[in-house]
C-alpha cells in the first residue's frame, strides 16, 4: 500500500498547518492510519491514529487539544489539522498505515513503529519566527 503524504512547511508559533494521508482507494480491507514525528536527535513518535472505516482518533499528550486528525473514507485520506503550533513541533512528520481485514481490529490504537507495515514518504514541519 503506497501512502501520499502531504502538506508540510515553514510556519510561525501559534500558527496552522493541514497534513493529509492517502491511500490507493483500491486498498483492500480497513485501514488504521497514524501519524509519526521525527525531531533531529529524537526517536520516532507516534502522535495520532485513526481508522479510516469508523471510530475515533486518538491522540498522544503532546498534541492532545491542538491536533485534530479526521478522515474522508471516499478519498482514503486522513487529514492531521495542527493548530497553535509551536516551535517543538518542528520534526519530520510520516503517515503509517496498518491494514485489517476486520473493522472491529481497527479500532485498537496500535503506538509503535512494528506496528505498522505502510508509510508514507516524510513531510517536514517547522514551527519558527
């Protein structure tokens, strides 16, 4: 499954940026998607998930009631709106993909890299005056 990723850029604190995730609407089964972020010097983290069948998102702390990722299950696309960015924000940001063959299995929130077997070209974000 190859996943597009998309959206990144050069933006000030306190600002908004709109990543997207899409996968090949031909992608047979159910897709969980889940976004990544790489700051230099760091481990890659995981920061939010999503079945692209049903469910909620969900969200690490760090960006928990700034980041809101939804989903547009006709395009197979995840969008991560990220709001009040902020300077430590800035990182590499990778999509992941996991795909299911029940939709009831997409609903568990899987947190690691192992878990996922798709992802996304990277797209940077820098958060800076």
């Amino acid at each position: 499954v190859q996943l597009q990723a998309s959206g990144g850029g050069l933006v000030q604190p306190g600002g908004s940026l709109r990543l997207s995730c899409t996968a090949p609407r031909d992608t047979k089964g159910t897709l969980g998607i889940a976004w990544f972020r790489q700051a230099p010097g760091n481990e890659r983290e995981w920061i939010s998930y999503i079945s692209l069948v049903s469910g909620d998102p969900s969200y690490s702390d760090s960006v928990k009631g700034r980041f809101t990722l939804s989903r547009d299950n006709h395009e197979n696309t995840a969008y991560l709106q990220m709001n009040s960015l902020k300077p430590e924000d800035s990182a590499v940001y990778y999509c992941a993909g996991r795909q299911y063959w029940r939709v009831i299995d997409s609903l568990v929130v899987p947190t690691s890299l192992e878990e996922y077997g798709y992802w996304g070209r990277g797209t940077l974000v820098t958060v800076s005056s």
